[in-house]
C-alpha cells in the first residue's frame, strides 16, 4: 500500500511492542527455553475442554447478555462471598469480561479524564500506564522499595492532591512476586477514607499465595470495596490464558459506568465458554489447590539455584521468580536477558521494562508455571553461568 502521508499526533507516542512479544519471539528465533512470557506450557484440564465443546455442541453459540451469563456471575458471587465475606449482587455488580487486562482498561476508561492523576506503583504491569494516559491522565509513579518491593505508605499519602481520582494496586504483584498484607490494605482504606479516590486492584493473581498466607482482596475491606473495581482473570486460575477471560467487581454505581463503556466496545464475550467455567466453578478444589501446585514448582526452582551465582529475590506470590545476577555480569538487563536469550537458550523479562526511569537493578523475572522437565532444563543454564 501506499505511505499514509498525514502526519500523526500519536496518542502513546512511546509506547512501541510490549516486552513480552520481544522476548517470546527472540527465543522462537532461538530455539530458546521460554522462561519469560507468563502462561503455562502444559494444558488445562480435559474436563474443561470437554464442558466447552459439550456446551458447543448443545447450542449455545450465540451472543450471551453484555454482562455475562446469570450462571457465572452467581458462580463468582459465591466464590468471592465464600472466600472474602463480602457479597455482590451478580445482577449489577459482576460483569464477565474478555480478559482482565481489558476489564482494567475498561475501569480506567469509565473513570479517568484528562488531567485526572492516577497513583501507580512500580515496577507496574506494562498496560496500566497506556491505559490512564489515552484517557488523558497522568501516572503519580511511586516506587515499591527494593528489594522486597514493599509500600511506603508515606510516601503515598504524600504523593496524594485534589487532582488524584485513582490509585491502582496489584496483589500478589507481577512481576515482583510480592504480596499486599492486611496491613497494608488497612493503611490503604485509612489513606482513601472520605476521599473521592477510586481504586484499580489487579487481583489475576488471587488464588496463588504462598507459604500458607491469605490473599488480602479489596474485597475484605468495606472503605476499599466500596470504592473499587476488583479485577480476576479465568486463564491464570485455569491455565487457560488463551482464552482471554475475566472478571470485575464493583459497586452498583461503578459498575453502571464500567458497563457503559464496555457495551460499545466488546459488548460480551464466548459463550460457550463461559456455560464451561460456570460449571467449572462449582468445584472449588480446581482454584484452592493452586497454590500448593504452584508452590511445588516455586520450590524445586528455587532449590535448583540455590548454588547458583543468581540471587533469588523473595517469591510469595503469582507463578514468578525473580533473580539478581549482579554477581554474574555488569550489562544492562535487557541487554543481558537478551543475550541470555542468543547465546545460552533461555529468555527471562528485564525488570526495567516495568518502569518508566529504570532504577538500574540487575534483576531478571522467570516464569515457572512450566513442567518440571522445562524447569530441569532452564535451571540447567542458569546452573552453569
């Protein structure tokens, strides 16, 4: 085709391809261990494989309420009472969404109007950022001190003004690996109270907390329920990233205006799917054993690098492991993942491609929700750098 000729105002002027893309497709050139991209390299369960084309086969293949199926909004209300106390009416409260990283630009996009700040923490999941300022608003960054990657909340209520509309958290963290505490969220609600400020919290995570600890959901929290779009992902919980499925909750009123903005852009999303995970969620055990499934694989990575040259950074969340490797080379992090990537076979994520100033730690990010003879084979590499 022919050059467009018209200049174009970008929008996202430095936004180009995301990290992950980079590094997925810089280890397909090499024939590399894909340690980076953060999805699993085993299947689902047949059984779920089985109800979607059952449902299929039964019909149901037609556009299904905006909001989601009544089933799966029951399923979920119940989860979310079952494991945090707090209800929400599926009728008005719980809207099933093509994935969570579309719910939260959909919060933000219902929310968010130019000059509105928006308080994120980094280092932050990449679409946060584009997400407010195509709205108009401007990132407040505030940095998760290394090298547990813990909150001052200090340093938040001092970075608050009139102009501040959203403040967005992410528990248990990617790519930190770390995990908010009931205290923290407490020092969130106190920070809010009898404020107009409306909280974003990425909770895809949810269901893998380790060492025996409990996830603190928004959710727990009444001054922070009250004020949140709570967001949860169906692919992390069931290995099905593919499918692009999740979930927000919020209040009556928020999720007036988040719907309002959803009906004219996905408007709904798979049906049959959604009849699948409907049925899905009526066996617990398929999302309360995660974290202990997790935590094996965490553990046999973590104790396969013990003796290693990396350092492993704590891990209590997420299917994440973060290591330093300042006593392995002096290159910047994305010039040694890449390299990584060429020359030894394994692609990791640089953690400067979560921030917007790099603070110049030499840390790497390692997926391990893998088999164990990927992991056996990663950790063979890193073994012998």
């Amino acid at each position: 085709m022919p050059a467009y000729r018209h200049s174009i105002a970008s929008k996202l002027p430095a936004v180009g391809t995301t990290i992950f893309t980079v590094m997925s497709r810089l280890a397909q050139e090499h024939n590399a261990i894909n340690l980076s991209q953060g999805f699993p390299d085993y299947d689902c369960d047949p059984a779920l494989q089985d109800c979607v084309t059952r449902y299929m086969k039964a019909g149901h293949n037609q556009y299904p309420p905006m909001a989601g199926i009544p089933q799966l909004r029951e399923a979920i209300s119940a989860k979310v009472h079952a494991l945090y106390g707090a209800s929400y009416d599926p009728e008005h409260e719980i809207t099933v969404t093509p994935g969570a990283t579309y719910a939260i630009f959909t919060a933000i996009a219902a929310m968010i109007r130019p000059g509105d700040e928006v308080i994120v923490f980094e280092p932050a999941y990449d679409s946060y950022v584009p997400a407010l300022e195509v709205q108009g608003g401007k990132a407040v960054y505030i940095g998760l001190k290394f090298p547990d990657y813990h909150i001052n909340w200090d340093e938040v209520r001092t970075a608050i003004t009139p102009r501040t509309r959203m403040i967005i958290i992410n528990t248990p963290n990617n790519p930190t690996a770390s995990v908010l505490s009931a205290a923290d969220m407490q020092a969130l609600e106190i920070l809010t109270r009898d404020t107009g400020i409306l909280i974003v919290s990425d909770e895809v995570y949810e269901h893998i907390v380790f060492d025996g600890a409990a996830h603190q959901s928004a959710a727990r929290f009444p001054g922070l329920a009250e004020r949140s779009f709570i967001v949860s992902s169906f692919g992390k919980t069931y290995h099905v990233t593919g499918w692009k499925m999740g979930y927000c909750l919020a209040p009556r009123e928020l999720m007036t205006e988040f719907r309002k903005v959803h009906q004219f852009n996905a408007f709904t999303c798979n049906t049959p799917v959604q009849y699948a995970l409907a049925d899905f969620m009526q066996q617990p055990e398929h999302y309360l054993g995660l974290a202990a499934f997790y935590q094996k694989k965490r553990d046999y990575f973590r104790e396969r690098l013990r003796e290693s040259r990396f350092s492993l950074l704590p891990s209590d969340g997420t299917y994440f492991q973060s290591l330093r490797y300042d006593d392995v080379s002096n290159e910047k992090d994305i010039d040694f993942a890449m390299r990584l990537t060429r020359e030894r076979g394994i692609a990791a994520i640089p953690l400067s491609a979560f921030y917007h100033e790099p603070p110049g730690h030499k840390v790497l990010r390692f997926c391990f929700a893998k088999k164990e003879e990927t992991l056996f084979k990663g950790t063979e590499i890193l073994r012998r750098i």
